[in-house]
C-alpha cells in the first residue's frame, strides 16, 4: 500500500533545514506494517460437530 500527500504549497515548515520533508511537494510513504487477523470464523458445513472451515480475515492481502 502506498499512501500519497500533496501539499499543494499551502503547507509550510518552520524549520526545513532541520526537516526534510519540509522541503518536499510530495511524500510518498510505503506501509512497512505487518498484516494484522481482523475476525476468525468457523464453520460446520455438515453438522457432524466438526469444523469444516476456518476463515481468517487480514487487515492486507497476504502474498
């Protein structure tokens, strides 16, 4: 996931020399976060008490 700000020149740095992004139109910023589980479910298809299925939501697409 890439996540992009443009300022559009309206944001100014105080301090640039010491920052810099300040100096910068437009940050580009890479998630470097670990996916994350959301929700787990099972389920019984069959009713034998048995689990038949488990599905797992992640907060990202695992590759």
């Amino acid at each position: 996931m890439t996540i992009t700000f443009s300022n559009n020149g309206a944001w100014k740095d105080i301090s640039p020399a010491l920052n810099v992004a300040g100096n910068r139109a437009n940050i580009a910023l890479i998630d470097k976060a670990s996916p994350v589980k959301i929700s787990a479910i099972t389920t019984d298809s069959n009713s034998n008490s048995k689990i038949d299925r488990l599905d797992i939501t992640f907060s990202e697409d695992i590759v």
